[in-house]
C-alpha cells in the first residue's frame, strides 16, 4: 500500500494544496463556506493525486537512470504499469466527480485544464525539450486558480494574478532544482536549462522570473484582493530570494546554490499562501 501512496507524489499533493486553500480564501474574499472548501480541497487532491500518478508511469525509464528517482515503485519494478495506470484512472475519476457534483462547472474544467497539461505535455515533452519547464510551470499555476474559481465562480483579474505570479515563481523553483540535481539530469539527459544552456544562463533565467514573481504578486494588494500587511512580508521575502540569486553570481558551486534557492522558493510561496489569510482576517 505504501507503494501506491508513493506513486502518489504526496509532497507534491500537500505543497499543491497549500495553494489550492490560498486560492480559495483569497476568492471567498471574506464569505468562507467550509464545506465548499473541503470538497473542493479533496477533489483537487485527487485530481493531483491521478497526474502524479501518470507522470510515474510516463516518467518510469527516465527515473531508472537519476539516483533520486530509480528506487520509485515503477522504475523499481516494484508495481506494475497496468495497476498503475487504473490507480491513476480512479484517482481522476472519483476527482473529477467531486468537482462536478460539489463545487462547481468551472472548478473541474480549470483543474482538468491543468491535469491535460502536466500529463499529456509535460510529462512526455519532459526528456524532448528545455521548453517543458515552461509546460509545467503552466500545469503547477493551475491548482490555486481551481481554489479561487470554487469559491468565486469566475475567472478574474486576481484569478490572473495568481495564475502569472505561480509561473513565474515556478520558473527559478524548477530551475534550483536542476542545479541542484545537475549530475543526476545529465546522466539521464534530461534537457533542463543547466544542462542545455549552462549554468551562468539559468542563473540569468532565475534572476529574470524572480524580478517578473515580485511586483505580480505584489498586484493582489495594488488591485485590492490583499492588504498592505501581505504586501510587506511578500515584499520582503521576494527582496531576500532576489538578494540570494544576485549572490549566486559569484558562487560556482552550483549544487550549493540551487538547493539553497530551492528552500527559499519553498519558504517564499508558502509565506505568500500564508499571509493571504491572515491579511484578510486582519
């Protein structure tokens, strides 16, 4: 059972979710309905929970050749293709039913918008094209618009907002990874900006996307969906994550300085999620 939970990604599914109920609270924009928030937060788990399923499978001979990846119950051999595959199926089934019958049309074609993404672009242009980031920065921006259209029933400019500010937040996330795992991606040649274009070219990439993630994010205040107390903390650690790239340019110790980006992506965006709450009750 703990294979299929694995195959699962749930550290993907959580981080996700932490979106997802951003999204949602700052769409409610003060009228919280819990039980609109629980299905919702459950289909999108499932939903999440199916394309990671279907990336494994899809991803299963890649991650056979990374040290990271080949101990994953496909590439070990460990479950089947086949069991795999119908796992997948009824994950995204019985997500896609929450979606439809307890929240609402647009919730589900939004979440599923993002699940084709990731699995039918993603996922296979992933070993074909340094471009793939890009795809999948796309599917990843996905899970907190779904939370925002439940709660609010349309897309709109702050539904936007999130959408721009997740992929360009995503952007030098993915790319600290691949610096940080840049041995494991050559050996399976895996075509991620460090290895197709160099390292000093990805640091120029993060540097760009970290410039594009502040002052988008930084919208939400300026348009009126979040308060000036969100505007400080976000101000303040996109500053710091700006600083920490800037200081990566006289670095060389590439693997050093993805895994320290890496953990401030992660702290930088769950601030953000955060703070969107707590602004508003404030």
């Amino acid at each position: 059972m703990i294979n299929y939970t694995l195959l699962t990604k749930p550290g993907i599914i959580l981080g996700n979710l932490i979106t997802v109920a951003a999204g949602f609270y700052l769409g409610s924009r003060g009228h919280f309905d819990l039980e609109l928030f629980l299905f919702t937060m459950l289909g999108l788990a499932l939903i999440i929970a199916s394309a990671c399923v279907f990336n494994n499978y899809i991803d299963r001979s890649l991650d056979s050749k990374m040290e990271r990846t080949k101990g994953r119950a496909l590439a070990a051999g460990l479950i089947s293709g086949k069991a795999a595959l119908s796992f997948g199926a009824a994950l995204g089934l019985a997500g896609s039913l929450v979606l439809v019958y307890k929240t609402n049309f647009l919730t589900f074609a939004v979440s599923i918008t993002g699940f084709l993404v990731y699995v039918l672009l993603y996922s296979i242009w992933k070993p074909r094209t340094v471009y793939a980031t890009a795809i999948g920065s796309i599917a990843g921006a996905v899970p907190p618009v779904a939370g925002y259209v439940s709660a609010s029933g349309q897309i709109d400019i702050g539904a936007s907002i999130l959408f721009l500010a997740l992929i360009f937040w995503q952007m030098p996330h993915f790319h600290a990874i691949a610096l940080y795992r840049l041995k494991d991606y050559k050996k399976a040649e895996i075509p991620v900006l460090p290895v197709v274009k160099g390292v000093e070219r990805t640091k120029i990439h993060m540097l760009l996307f970290i410039l594009l993630f502040i002052p988008t994010a930084l919208a939400l205040t300026l348009f009126g969906y979040t308060g000036w107390l969100f505007f400080g903390v976000t101000l303040v650690m996109g500053l710091a994550w700006l600083a920490l790239c800037l200081a990566g340019f006289f670095d060389t110790r590439e693997g050093l300085f993805g895994k320290r980006m890496f953990i401030v992506s992660l702290l930088v965006i769950n601030a953000l999620c955060l703070m969107i709450p707590i602004d508003m009750q404030s």
